[in-house]
C-alpha cells in the first residue's frame, strides 16, 4: 500500500482523537481550549487532506475508506465529551441524532456498495454543509466559555441543534436516493 500526503493526514486525525480525549479530561484551566484546538485542527486536516487529493490527484481506494472513518470518529467520540460533561437530555438528543444518523448512513453506503449501487448515495453539497456546521457547533460546545461576553456554549448548542437538523435532512436524502435499490433488495 502506498501512503499519500492525504492518507497520512487522515491517519493523523485518527491519531488526534485519544489526543482530544486526553487533552480534554486534563485539570487543567485551558483544557478546553486545548480540547476545541485540537478538535479544530482535525476539521482543517480533514479540509486539507481533501484540497491535496483534488488538486494533486492523490486519491487511493484506502484514503478514500479511511477518510469518512476519521471524520466520524472525530465527531463521535466529541460529542460523547459533550455530552458526559454537559449531559442535559437537548445535548444526549441532538448528539444521539448526529452519531445514529453517521452509522445509518454508513450502513447504508456499505449495504448499496454490496448492491452494486453505491454511486447513489454519494456526498451531496448538503451534506458538506452539515459537516461544516457540526465541526463549528461542536468546536463552540468544546470551547465553553464565554468570550468577550459572546455566549460560546448557548451558540455552539444552537449550532449543534441546526446540524442534527441538517443531518436528519441529509440522511433522508440519502435514503430517498437508496429506496428503490433498498425495495428490490
């Protein structure tokens, strides 16, 4: 197997998510800036990883499998952080509704690939914008605080409530675009 540039900044944020866990459960006052900069690190890798690929035409069948993989580890295992330090039912529900939607779809994808019909789940626009508005939201939820008087949390948990939002919107469109497949299956 060859490693692209790509592929080894996927497997890099693979590598920051026990980072993440560990910077955010260290006592210390800025463990939770800490924990949103690693965390926002990831979401620029993931970005960049993305940009090289394109532009340098560095695509591999194994970046392609481990990409998605990175992406919802990250999200995942953050939005367990959240919720195990801020565990009110509206984070449980709106983090419930992005990992079960992640698996869902991941399932899904596998299941049509099998089919031989994986091209009709593939990632729409919409689902970029849901994946930008999750990685901000829960950047906002990681940061906590307040600063210079701006409700970071209120607005981070407001941002993650339009993203679960985004993500019931985006797995239905997936699941419309699979459903003929799925009723001859």
């Amino acid at each position: 197997m060859n490693l692209t540039l790509p592929t080894m900044l996927t497997l890099f944020r693979i590598v920051l998510v026990p980072v993440l866990v560990l910077v955010f459960y260290w006592q210390h006052p800025w463990s939770n800036i800490l924990a949103c900069a690693v965390f926002v690190l990831g979401a620029l890798t993931d970005w960049l990883d993305g940009w090289i690929a394109r532009r340098y035409d560095m695509y591999s069948a194994f970046g392609a499998f481990l990409d998605p993989v990175a992406d919802k580890l990250a999200v995942a295992f953050a939005l367990f952080l959240v919720t195990q330090k801020h565990h009110t039912a509206w984070i449980a529900i709106l983090s419930a509704i992005i990992v079960g939607r992640e698996i869902t779809i991941s399932a899904l994808r596998e299941w049509m690939a099998q089919m031989g019909a994986h091209g009709l789940v593939k990632v729409a626009a919409l689902g970029k914008i849901k994946t930008i508005v999750q990685m901000v939201a829960i950047s906002f939820v990681l940061f906590y605080e307040d600063l210079f008087g701006i409700p970071v949390f209120r607005i981070g948990e407001w941002l993650l409530a339009i993203a679960a939002a985004l993500t019931l919107w985006s797995g239905f469109d997936y699941m419309r675009a699979a459903w003929p497949t799925m009723r001859k299956g």
